[in-house]
C-alpha cells in the first residue's frame, strides 16, 4: 500500500486535511515499441482518500489550522524551487538522450484508475455521537 500524504492536494488550498491509500500501482512499459508512440501506463488500484475538516468556528485551534497551512506553505516552496532548478537544467539537458526520454514520457502518459472512494470524517460529529 502506498500512503497519500498529507499535502496531495495543496494545490487546491482547501480547509481539509487528507489521507489515505492506493492499493495497488502498477507502470505497464512496452520497450519494443516505446519510441514508436506507444502509451506509458500507470495503473492506480484500490485508491481511498480520507478528507478531514480542520476545525473551524468557536472550536478552532489556531495552532492546528496556522501548522496545516504552514505545511501546504513549505510543500508549495518545495515545488516552485523544484521547478526553478528544472528550469534552469532544461536548456542543457533538451537535447540529450533524457530530455528526449522524459518528453516521450510525457507526451505518451496515461493514468488509469480503478476503485476509487473518497470519505469526508468530520470527528467532532463522530466524537459526539453523530453519523461521519
């Protein structure tokens, strides 16, 4: 089982914590035919993902919703630093055999997915008695 971290879904800056599973990946390659156009398959199985509110309203923990953000914060850095140094690299590296071996990639990637559930927990509701 692979985990889904936390900040997989920073991007869309929702108040929702998240996490989860995939049961199965599984990367399908044709190397006979790779360079021929043939498709680069990932295969997602068994994919479960678990959304939580962050507290909010009159229970809200400052902490907990300032340390949430933080967190999507230093992932989104991570990523805008990731894609300077790329940037940086790309000119030289356009030309030679990986640059040509990540654009087919690319160009040819497909993601399939199958059993996909998302569940939303609200824990307040559920520590109270209530249906989560």
């Amino acid at each position: 089982n692979l985990k889904i971290r936390e900040t997989a879904f920073a991007d869309l800056e929702l108040p929702f914590r998240a996490s989860g599973t995939v049961g199965k990946m599984e990367l399908s390659v044709n190397l006979l035919r790779f360079w021929w156009n043939e498709p680069v398959i990932i295969g997602l199985q068994d994919v479960e993902i678990t959304l939580e509110p962050l507290e909010q309203g009159d229970s809200m923990c400052p902490s907990q919703h300032a340390a949430h953000f933080e967190r999507i914060r230093v992932w989104k850095e991570a990523q805008v630093h990731a894609i300077q140094e790329k940037s940086e690299g790309r000119d030289r590296k356009a030309n030679g055999f990986l640059g040509r071996l990540g654009k087919k990639i690319r160009d040819n990637l497909q993601v399939h997915i199958s059993n996909f559930r998302i569940r939303i927990v609200d824990q307040r509701e559920h520590a109270s008695g209530g249906a989560a």
